[in-house]
C-alpha cells in the first residue's frame, strides 16, 4: 500500500490551511501504536510519496495530479491519498476512471461529504469538482453520497436528474450497521475509490475545516465505517480532504484524520 501526499488547493482561500495536512497527518500518526482493530502502527514503515504541485497554477496542479496518480494505479493494488481540499478528487478521480477502463473493470465513488460539490461548473474546484467528474464521463449510477446535509437548489438539481445514490446522517443514526453493509454492498463486484471529506463528521469532533456543518457523524461513527470499508478487498483508492491543520488549535482534528488513516493500514 503506498501512501501519497497531495497538497493540491482550489478553495478560493477559504481552506488554505489544507495543503500541508498530509505531512501532519502522518507526524501525528506516530502518537498512534495500533488500529482500533488491534493491528499495529509503525508510521516509520510507511511507503510514503508526494506529489509536488505549484498552489498557484491551478491546471498544471491539476495535470500533475492526474498523471501521478494514474501512475500509482499503475502499480499499486492499493494508494491512499491525504490532501490538500476536496479539488484533489477530481483529478485522481479522472485517474482512478481511466485506469478502470483500460482493465474493463466497472468504477465506483464513495463519497463522503456535508455537501454535494456539485455546482455549476466553472473549473474542477472544491465545490464542484464531482460534478465535473461525472460530466466528463464517471457512471452516475455508481457514485454514492454519504452525509450531505447542505445543498444548493442547483446541486440537488444535478443530483436528481442524475440518480445520484444517497445515504443521509439520519439513515446512519437509524441503523450504523445496515447503512454500513449498504454501502459496502453498493460497492460490490466493482473497483472501489473512498473519497473522504473531513466535514462530514460533525465540527464537535473534527472543527478545523474550511466549511463547518453541524449535525454530521461522531467521530465514533465515522471511525466503525471506515474500519468496515478498509476490510473491502476491492478499495483501490482513499483519499482524505479538507483537513485545516494550519489553524487546528487543540490538533483533535488532524489526531482524528490520524486514526482514520490508522484502519486503513
């Protein structure tokens, strides 16, 4: 499994704090000795790369990006991703599509987010970059949106006509285990890409991101799913986004994107 740093940003400024929270991420991974399923932790034997990107020109970022992580898929059975913003996804997502088309293997997108990221495009930003993925050739009818719980008229719009699958914050509170195996069910018999967005879990838990929703997952909640989803035997892409380590005042933010990271591995 490789692990690969991405501090790619196109936010408008309004999460800048992102782009190096790959780097603490992993430092605060060594204050971690095991999953939560009792394997151990050695953040000294990690295969670790990154991705080095130019913040400020935003379609060599985005070129970089794609080609890098095509060449991962090339050779690993598994690569997790730590950004950077959610704009990250889009380019690895182009990636992870074209790398399942040249296998004849079906794609599928798990994500989780307090928001769609589906407006109107403009470019391949953090606030519309799965929109343009699916509008540049990604099957709607696998992709899945786990805790939105804000949405733009437009995006639920987008959303609607596209029969984008939805599971709710409610639909978890309700029964954790069975949205747990719908999710993973949804997945089954395709090739699986993760993409994680801090904001889902509630700002009680994780509050140093650049968009705040409250009423999101625990920490706890988050923690189980993520556990169950790194058993699947077909996740070949993770990535985690959004985490605003520059201003994470009590690091309980970067400590839980760590221990997500941590069941994983």
């Amino acid at each position: 499994m490789r692990i690969v740093k991405v501090p790619g940003i196109n936010c408008f400024g309004k999460n800048n704090g992102s782009r190096n929270a790959g780097s603490a991420v992993l430092k605060e991974l060594r204050n971690i000795w095991s999953s939560e399923k009792g394997k151990p932790v050695d953040a000294d034997l990690l295969d670790v790369e990154e991705i080095h990107v130019d913040n400020s020109n935003l379609k060599e970022q985005e070129k970089l990006i794609c080609e890098n992580s095509g060449e991962e898929f090339e050779n690993q059975e598994r690569v997790i991703f730590l950004g950077g913003d959610h704009s990250i996804s889009y380019p690895i997502g182009r990636a992870f599509l074209e790398n399942c088309r040249k296998s004849r293997k079906a794609p599928c997108l798990i994500v989780f987010d307090a928001h769609p990221d589906c407006m109107p495009r403009k470019d391949a930003s953090h606030e519309e970059w799965l929109r343009a993925l699916i509008e540049g050739g990604f099957p709607a009818g696998n992709v899945m949106l786990v805790g939105a719980r804000n949405s733009a008229r437009e995006e639920i719009e987008f959303l609607g006509k596209n029969r984008i699958r939805q599971v709710s914050i409610n639909q978890i509170i309700e029964s954790i285990e069975d949205m747990s195996e719908i999710i993973m069910e949804f997945a089954s018999g395709k090739e699986l890409y993760v993409s994680f967005d801090i904001d889902v879990i509630d700002p009680a838990f994780a509050a140093s991101t650049g968009y705040k929703e409250p009423g999101g997952l625990t920490s706890r909640q988050a923690l189980y799913i993520i556990s169950r989803i790194g058993l699947m035997k077909n996740l070949r892409a993770f990535d985690l986004v959004e985490i605003d380590s520059e201003n994470d005042k009590d690091g309980m933010t970067v400590k839980l994107g760590a221990k997500l990271l941590a069941e994983l591995l």
